[in-house]
C-alpha cells in the first residue's frame, strides 16, 4: 500500500496531493486486487482500463455477491460535506483493516470542473487517480453518450426533412439535444433556421449531458442487449393524434448503441492507496437519478467482498433514487449506510453565514441536527443500519463535534470524527469497522418507499410529504393531464424521479435546515420511456445549469510542461 510523504497538506491543492501519488499499472491493479484476468483489461494508457463484456458477463453468472454499502450526506452546503472524498477514504480504509473493497463512483461533468463545484475524484488523500484525466474527458464515456443522443436529434429533424412519413408533430417533439457543459444560452432555442435548405425551424432546446435520458438509460443498462432495448423505447414524441414515436420507428437505436458499445464497459482506475475504483457514469442527482452505472456496482460486488458506492447530493435525492429507481431496477439490496456531515455544514443549516463558519458555534450546530436527523429519519424508512461520518475541518472545536456526537446517540446512531482528507484510509479506520459490524450484523431490512402499482401522482406526494416534510404537492392541470396521459400509455408501474434543489428538502434552495408543511410546486413532468421512470422538475430547478459570475474555468491554465493547473 503506498504511504506518501510530504509536506502539510494544508498547504497543497488537490491536484499537487493527486499528483505525488504513486500509481501502479491498471493491470496491476486489476489482476492482483481484483482477480481479472489480463485478456479482459482494456488499457487507455497505463493508469485507466476498461473491462471487457466476455469477463463481465461470465463473473456476473458464476459468482456471488459481496457486500454492498451507500454514502450519503446531509443537504448539501457551499461549505462542503465530502461525499466523494468519504467513499474513497473509507474503501481505503477497509482494505487497510483487511477486507478486500472496491469503490464505485460517478464519472465528474464537465460542467461543474468549469463551474463553481469543481470536480468529482475526492479531496486530500482521498482521492482517485489520475485526477485530471478523470475530471476531463477520461475514457471518452460522456461524449460518446451527447454523441448518442444528438444523433438521435438530428434523426429527428431529418425524418421531418424528407417528407415526416411517421406525421411527427413538430409541436410535441420532447427529445433534446445535449451538451456536457453549463451554458444557460441553449436553454431554449429556434433551431433550423436559415432558409429550406436547413430544414423546418422550430423550438429546441439542450439539457446537459448528465441531465439526459441516453445518460440515465447508460446508467440503468446490464447488457449490450438491455442498453440497444432502452434506447429503442425512447420516446421523441407524438403524432397530432397523440400516438407516442419512439426511436426505433427513426430505426435509430442500433446506430445509438454502436456509438456507446465501448462506453458502456466499465472503467477501472486506483485511488492513491492502489485501491481498486469503478468510475462509470454520471447522472446528477438533483436533475437525474444520481447514482453510477449498473454494470460497474454489479461487476464490483462480483470481485470484492465489500463495495462502497456514493449517490449524488443529499440523502433525498441521490439515496431515494440509489433505492427507488437503481435498486428497484436491478434487484440490489445494500447492506448499510453511511451519510456524512460536516461542523460547517451543520451551522450554515442553523442559520450561519458562510463568513462566519470560522467562528465556534455549538449553537447554531444543534440547530442544525435538525437536517441530519431528518436523512437518518428517512434512511431508516427503508430499512437500513446507519452510521454518521463527521468529516472532520481544521477549525471544528471539541465542544461542536461532542454536540454531533450526543445528537446522533439520542436517536440510535453513532457518529464517528474521520480525517480521511488529511490521513487518507487510515483516517477512516473506525468508521470502516463500524460499517463492517453494521454489514455483518444482518441488521439490514431494505425496503422500498413505495409499491409500483401506486399511481404516479401519489408516488411524488409520497416521496414529497414521506421524506421531504412537505403538506402536499401542487400539480398543475396540465401537468396532472400528463401523468394521467403517462398511466393510460401503460407507464403507471415507473417510479418517478425528482428534480429538486439539491439545498433544500423543498423546493426553495435558501430554505435550509429541516423545513416542513411547505407545498411542493411540481412544475413539469417528462417521460423517459427507455430508463424506466418520469421526471418530475419541481420549482426553478434548470436541466441545463448555467456558469456562477467567476466560474473555476477561468483559474485552470496549461504549463509549459502540460500539466493542468487550478483544477480542484
């Protein structure tokens, strides 16, 4: 296991801490960690590999499970959690106590690497390697899927050129294009303008990559079979008469597939204790469902007797979908959870300024619990044992982390201080212990939050007035309409997807904390008929984010050596 020396890492960027590590080969990695053969590692390069479908359908038919554990977090603050940065120290820190682990991860947007979030490979040392590669471009994997999907647009549009056999209704196209990056321009737009030559104009619009239903189908898919199936499901819209087209009536789906064959082969990489990591996929939480692909958390349990997976944002969002849509898909039961809280993020949510988080404040902490308790609540509703992650900042005080501490005991959960930023696995050592004695101790009782046959409307209520706090839900006519139009075309058993703020149990991002008996606006629904289950975007939330006044891209420059600087 490789132990790095060097100076404080106060005093090193990320990407400086990424960049002393010292990486094995992939092959390496994956022949003595995990036990695959050489034959079925795809190297791109020497630190990144994919792994080839024979092995994986073969692995996935002969053996068994290990056991499968979820990091989740509190709502999500501006002064950070570590969910990321948690999955990666506490996989490290379970190799270190001796169980064979592998993490599962989201592949990082381009999006927010330019944005104001930064990237998505952990932090200190916990982190996955190479850290640049990983935040841009990688394997390829994203743009093959905007690939995918805007061939499909373009379909779409030609198919309406030459003549519209199928009588698509330009008024009810719902298909998007795609684009991996923040830009608010391409929310809404006229596309095909310029005279006949450049087809019929009409309204458009792009969601970004992470947001779009070919990402979610990606995710979802357990074969080249199941992936080709999906995407023939999509539906792009509907004739005047209101019957659904769907990609395969384009005959676009095989070409779709082709584009993502490579892709959908899930990718290996190391964290800087050579441990072994799957990074494949990323759907947003807050606009998507959040969660890495099927295929590498199915091949991870397959090869390792523990995995950890983390899903987007807080455990509302991104843990809801993990069980309600990823789980319920695919017949995956986890084990245990572990959701992840910082001092700093508990006192913004106890009404401190970010300014001030300096500032000790037992106080505004057990306020703030308030949030914490309500994802411990929620988590319990589906039948896992918990254990809180107090990942740990320079300037916590003792008398703040004994606030988390006694608040946790009140309702039967343990909360242990980590410092796997600065201390990489040895940081998490206890917090891996207690996630192997809740693992083992058969505690688990998983269940789902809702029955399939529930009726569309009343699964967003449940999810809104269950684990939200929310009164009731507020749907439009229209937008009732459509969940009706959805259950008559046979799609009542989907589960539903919500796209919220991720700051908020409700619909308003500066309501923070644990509000309750809000109503929660439901401002549009959509379908996607090839990932199995319906949106729907709640409040102002945008699927095509925009860049904050000062985005990160402007800090990232080139040295003459090549090397990327300024990314985080």
């Amino acid at each position: 296991m490789n132990e790095l020396a060097s100076p404080p890492i106060s005093l090193q960027s990320d990407w400086e801490i990424a960049n002393a590590a010292q990486l094995e080969p992939i092959t390496t990695i994956a022949t003595d960690r995990l036990g695959i053969p050489a034959e079925a590692v795809e190297p791109y390069g020497h630190t990144k590999a994919k792994i080839g479908m024979e092995f994986i359908r073969h692995a996935l038919a002969e053996r068994a499970d290990g056991r499968l554990v979820l990091v989740t977090a509190i709502s999500p603050t501006p002064a950070g959690e570590g969910k990321t940065t948690t999955t990666v120290g506490l996989g490290d820190a379970l190799n270190r106590i001796g169980k064979k682990a592998a993490i599962c991860l989201r592949e990082p947007s381009l999006g927010p690497c330019f944005g104001v979030k930064g990237g998505a490979a952990g932090g200190g040392r916990s982190q996955v390697v190479p850290m640049d590669e990983i935040n841009l471009h990688f394997t390829g994997d994203f743009h093959a899927i905007g690939a995918a999907n805007n061939l499909l647009a373009a379909m779409i549009d030609n198919h309406i050129y030459w003549g519209n056999p199928l009588a698509l209704d330009q008024r009810r196209i719902t298909w998007r294009r795609c684009l991996d990056m923040n830009d608010r321009a391409l929310r809404q737009i006229v596309s095909s303008l310029g005279g006949t030559a450049n087809g019929y104009p009409r309204e458009d619009g792009f969601d970004i990559t992470v947001a779009s239903e070919v990402m979610a189908i990606f995710c979802l898919a357990t074969s080249f079979e199941d992936l080709q199936t999906r995407l023939s499901n999509i539906i792009v819209g509907s004739t005047r008469d209101r019957k659904p087209v769907r990609a395969r009536d384009l005959k676009a789906a095989g070409a779709m597939a082709a584009l993502l064959r490579d892709a959908l082969k899930p990718n290996l990489v190391q964290t800087m204790e050579n441990n072994p990591a799957f990074v494949h996929g990323g759907p947003f939480a807050n606009i998507a469902h959040g969660c890495n692909s099927v295929m590498a958390t199915s091949l991870a349990l397959k090869l390792a007797d523990y995995v950890v997976t983390e899903a987007g944002f807080g455990a509302d969002l991104g843990a809801e979908k993990f069980f309600d849509i990823k789980c319920r898909k695919t017949g995956l039961r986890p084990d245990a959870a572990v959701i992840v809280t910082t001092i700093r993020a508990l006192k913004m949510h106890g009404g401190v300024a970010r300014s001030d988080l300096g500032t000790p404040n037992p106080e505004a902490v057990t306020r703030g619990l308030a949030n914490l308790h309500r994802h411990l609540e929620n988590l319990a509703r589906f039948g896992l044992p918990r254990v809180v992650c107090i990942n740990r900042f320079g300037a916590d005080t003792e008398a703040e982390i004994a606030v988390v501490e006694a608040g946790c005991g009140e309702v039967g959960v343990r909360a242990i201080l980590c410092e796997h930023w600065a201390k990489g696995g040895a940081g998490a050592e206890e917090l891996a212990r207690a996630v192997v004695s809740l693992a083992e101790s058969g505690a688990a009782d998983f269940k789902l939050l809702y029955p399939d046959e529930l009726p569309l409307a009343q699964k967003i209520e449940t999810i809104a007035t269950t684990l939200y706090g929310a009164r009731g839900i507020e749907l439009p006519k229209a937008v009732a309409g459509r969940l009706k139009e959805f259950e008559a075309m046979g799609f009542r058993h989907f589960p539903v997807c919500m796209a919220k703020t991720q700051y908020s149990f409700s619909a308003d991002p500066e309501q923070r904390g644990a509000p309750s008996g809000f109503t929660l606006p439901v401002r549009e629904v959509r379908l996607s008929a090839g990932a199995e289950f319906v949106v729907a975007v709640c409040g102002d939330i945008m699927t095509m984010p925009g860049l904050p006044r000062v985005p990160s891209a402007v800090g990232i420059a080139l040295s003459r050596e090549g090397q990327i600087l300024g990314l985080s």
